[in-house]
C-alpha cells in the first residue's frame, strides 16, 4: 500500500487533541483582529483568544483561508517525504472557500502526490472526527477511493447541534443563513443552530435562556440516539465549561461508556460563534 497522508484544516480543532499522528498535516487558517495576522492556534490559541473577546466586547475578529501557495508547499513537502496519496479534508463549502480553494490547488500542482480532497459539510471537532476516521482506515490498509467514498457517507451521517450565547459575531461575519429572523432579538436569545445536510449553519430553534437552551438540545440529542446502535459524539465550547459539561453529563448519564471526542472551539471558528458556544454531534458509524 502506498504512503498516505491526511491533511485536515485547522478548523477541525484537532491541535486540542492528543493524536500523536505521523501522517496527519494541518493547513493553518488566519484570524484577523485589527491591523494583526495570526496562524490559529500557532499565533493565538483557544484561551488566548476568548480572553480578548472578554476584554474588548466590541472586538470583530474576522478568518482567512490558507492561500493556494500555502497548500502548493504542502503538496510538494509531502511528496518529498516520501508520501504517494493524500487525502485533505475541508471545514464546509457552505461555510468557507477553503474547498474551492484545495480545488483550486490541486489542478494548479504538478507533482505527482495523488490528492483526494473532501468537503466534511461540517465544522470544528465534528470536522475533525472525519480526518480522524481517515487516518484510521488508512492504517487499516482500507484502499484510498473506499475510504473518500466512506466518509462522503459519515459527513452526513449526523445532527449537529449547537447554543449560542451571543449571535454578535456570527451575524456581523455573514454565517448564519436566515439571519433577518434573529436580529430583532438577538441579543435575547439563546437559539439552538445545526449544520445541515448542506454544511449550512440554519437556525433550529429560539430559546430565550441559556439553560433552556442547553436543555433541549441534549433532549434533542437523546430523542435522535434512541433510533441509533452504535454512535460517537463531538463536543465543542467557546469557554463555557459549565455548559459543556451539563451537556456531557446527561448524554454520559444515559449512555455509560459512550466514545467521545471534546476540544475548545479554535479561534478561526470562535471569530464566527464569540463566546460561550456549546456544540454536540452525534455520527451514527454504522453506514
């Protein structure tokens, strides 16, 4: 079998965990904030970044995508270590043109690393979990079109659910669709969002309290599981720990043992959901 590498981007979150992973290659996306340019999580990591969101509560941070050079030098880095295939998983097209743009990359590289580049349709930990899936089946010497063919699957094998506590930054930085609905109120509310089957980010339902809000969502989950034999679930939050772990405990007190993958929300995508997101996905693996 050939040598096969996994390039996730850093919207996946998997910086946070600890993977030890030789062929696992993490393009950077950028965060702006101001005049200043950071490569996430190497520049401005989870902590650092929603401390300044608590300093300044007027700060707009905006992304940026990893450039087409950047991903040309990757490309060709791979192919001098000795690497053949290359699977490079994307945050969703609905989200960022970071797909577009690996597209782009390929067609323009001239080497001969064989590139397989999957939109995840989703985003943070949930996004990671599908590079994860890739690296375990290639360790298992699962044929590289099989496994871009499995995790087209996997990318839609699942709900995904998230609170936010302030839609701020998501509406000022165009992410949430259908945003009119929520900017009478927005600051009154608590929603519940999911990530389509589209990769969109759509609003679920308005809940006027964090608590409620937390409560229904994991309702939801369970209700969801009940139809489910064999699941993992991700976690994400922008520093809210309390509701993070009420979130886990219910799901933990109704499914003992469950497998679960947690990390903070990376500042690429806390520039979109600020502070005190919780997230929690269910992917039903057995497709």
């Amino acid at each position: 079998m050939s040598k096969r590498a996994v390039i996730a981007t850093s919207t996946g979150c998997l910086d946070y965990l600890d993977l030890k992973e030789k062929n696992l290659f993490i393009l950077r996306m950028k965060i702006i904030i101001k005049d200043e340019t950071y490569n996430d999580f190497i520049d401005l990591d989870a902590d650092e970044f929603y401390q300044m969101l608590i300093d300044d509560n007027k700060l707009v941070p905006s992304s940026s995508m990893p450039s087409i050079g950047e991903m040309l030098d990757m490309f060709e880095k791979l192919e001098e270590s000795g690497y053949e295939e290359a699977i490079l998983t994307t945050i969703s097209s609905q989200l960022s043109g970071t797909y577009q743009i690996a597209e782009m990359a390929k067609q323009q590289y001239e080497g001969n690393l064989k590139i397989y580049i999957v939109d995840t349709l989703n985003a943070a930990t949930s996004e990671g979990f599908i590079a994860i899936e890739a690296l375990r089946l290639i360790k298992e010497n699962v044929g590289t079109e099989e496994i871009v063919e499995y995790l087209h699957q996997l990318r839609t094998s699942r709900k995904q659910y998230f609170m936010v506590d302030n839609l701020r930054l998501l509406v000022a930085n165009g992410r949430l669709s259908g945003a009119s609905g929520f900017l009478g109120s927005m600051f009154k509310i608590k929603p519940i969002l999911i990530v389509n089957d589209e990769g969109k980010i759509v609003s679920y339902e308005k809940i006027r309290t964090q608590k409620k809000s937390l409560e229904r969502m994991v309702e939801l989950l369970l209700n969801d599981l009940k139809n489910v034999k064999n699941f993992v679930i991700t976690y994400d939050t922008s520093n809210n720990v309390e509701g993070i772990e009420y979130v886990k405990r219910e799901i933990e007190r109704a499914y003992p043992g469950y497998r679960y993958y947690e990390a903070p929300i990376t500042p690429v995508i806390g520039c979109h959901t600020g502070i005190g997101t919780v997230g929690v996905a269910y992917f039903d693996i057995d497709i």
